[in-house]
C-alpha cells in the first residue's frame, strides 16, 4: 500500500487516507485478502496521529472495503468487479467536487452565486452533451477505456458488457461506442446503426519503436489492470523479436510488491492509463503509457458527440 498525505492542503488528513486506500483497492492494486499494516504501524509510518488512522479504518470498513478483526490484524474485503467500478466513480466524482469547492472558496466567490452557475451550466451540459456508452466483450478492459475517454472528452462515459446488454437501459440519442470487432453484436441489439460509432484500437507505432530498438536479452515490462492487453503484449512482442527479449508482464491485481518487483529490472516499461500513476512512482525510467485509443479518434468522437 503506496501512501502519500499532505497537510496544509484543505483537504483533511482522514479524506486523504480513506479516498487513497479505497482507490487502491476499487482499482485492483490491494487485492481481497491483503493484509494491512496495522493503526500503530501506519500512524508510525505516515508520522500523523492514531486516531486519525483508527477513524480512517473505521471509515473503510463501515463502506465495506476492508475488515478488522481483534487479533487478526486488518485485511482487504471481497469486493465485485462491478462494485469496484461504482466505488472507483464516486471517489473519483467526490474528489473533482471537493477541489472544486476549495477553488471557488480561495477566489472569494458567494455559494448562492456558485449555485446559480453550477445550475446555469447543468442545464447547458445536458442540452449539449449526448450520453456516452462504451461496449465490450471483456469486462477488465472497460475501466481502462472509460478512464481514457472521461479523460480526453471531458464527460461521463458508461460502460457496459455486450452480454448484458439492453438498449432500455439508456436514452435514445445514446451515443454508442465499440470496436469494429464487436459491431455486428451491438448492432443486433440495438437493431441499427444509427447511435454506433466504431472507434479502431491504438496501433501503438511510439511503443513498437521503443520495443524494436531494445537491445537483444533485455527485459520488457508491461504493467496492466486488463489481462487482454498484457496477453496481447506478449503475441506483439513475440511476432516482433521472438526470444531475442525477455517479457514481465504484471496483473495490477498481483499486487504493488510485484509491480516494484518488475520494475525495478525493467529496462522498457509500458503501463496502461489505470496504473501508470502507480508504476511512475517505483522507477525513475521513463514509462510509456499503453493507450487504448488513438488521438486521431476523438476527433471524431467529439463530432459524433455534439450532433
């Protein structure tokens, strides 16, 4: 468990620790089962108070996300992919909320003024903005796009499994993304064509340079939270130089021991969008970061988007 607390920030040394761990464990890092250092060693090693590391795991635990027994210390709970995702949303949701109120409250602005224009903007975003739903086959690919997109379009993106998929579930003007190897599915579906976009995966040109140019017995580490792209990190790799490298590729469930692991002999490290925050901060080796969408398609998204 990798943690870093601030003071003086505004935010609060207990918000800190709850939205990190929490964070952590909704995006695999600290899988189910893991066992954390107990309130005294933790308050030791982040040099602030007991108490605030006891109301932080009290906190953690009435959510659900880990469990404290008398003599067995405090391990992570059993969290559904599908409860991680929420969970991982509304952190994310209430941190861009509270930055956004300690930025209206520095530039001295009124909350009834600050109301009217978050209402004012609500009623233009809504006007403006189509909803967004990405749709897989793979359900541990589907964060790592929904980050990627809410990133570089700035709004919301749904994801969903094809498998379960019910076009009920979502507004008409719906706007549908997928790749085109699943097109003929959501189409079905949805009986047209109409909402879908098809945007193609990123051919990572940058990537197969980097990969070509690594000299022969080297070692090649791919960090991700999707084991599709790590196994299509190995068939690259592979048809590109065959056994002239050595490949470590890491499940970002695995764990943050076998990420630093990794890293530390990697001499070319990949990472996707979830844990390249988490793999830059083992290594002072560049890290490529492994996009699963190319910029040239949002350019097209963002059309699709205001049409």
């Amino acid at each position: 468990m990798k943690l870093a607390v601030q003071k003086g920030t505004g935010v609060s040394i207990h918000e800190q620790l709850v939205t990190q761990i929490s964070m952590q464990i909704a995006g695999g890092l600290l899988p189910a089962g893991t066992r954390l250092p107990s309130v005294r060693k933790l308050s030791r090693q982040l040099d602030i108070h007991y108490n605030t590391c006891l109301a932080a795991y009290r906190e953690l635990e009435k959510r659900g996300f880990i469990i404290i027994k008398q003599g067995s210390g405090v391990t992570v709970a059993d969290l559904t992919p599908d409860d991680a995702l929420k969970v991982a949303q509304h952190l994310e949701l209430g941190q861009m909320c509270k930055y956004f109120i300690q930025l209206v409250r520095r530039k001295g602005y009124h909350w009834p003024d600050v109301q009217q224009a978050l209402e004012m903007a609500r009623s233009h975003y809504g006007d403006q903005i189509r909803p967004v739903v990405f749709a897989d086959v793979h359900p541990d690919i589907l964060p790592i796009f929904k980050a990627e997109l809410e990133d570089s379009l700035g709004c919301p993106v749904q994801t969903v499994l094809l498998e379960t998929f019910r076009p009920g579930d979502f507004p008409e003007n719906t706007l549908y993304l997928t790749s085109r190897y699943h097109i003929n599915v959501l189409r079905d579906a949805l009986g047209s064509e109409e909402n879908i976009l098809v945007i193609d995966v990123a051919s990572g040109q940058q990537e197969l340079e980097a990969i070509k140019q690594l000299p022969n017995g080297e070692l090649l580490v791919v960090v991700s939270a999707s084991t599709i792209i790590l196994q299509q990190a190995e068939a690259v790799v592979s048809a590109l130089r065959g056994d002239e490298l050595l490949i470590r590729t890491v499940l970002a469930s695995e764990g943050e021991d076998e990420i630093r692991q990794a890293v530390r002999y990697g001499q070319l490290i990949f990472a996707d969008t979830i844990t390249l925050p988490v793999v830059s901060a083992y290594t002072r080796k560049p890290v490529y970061p492994l996009r699963v969408v190319p910029e040239g398609e949002l350019p097209r998204i963002r059309a699709a988007l205001e049409s």
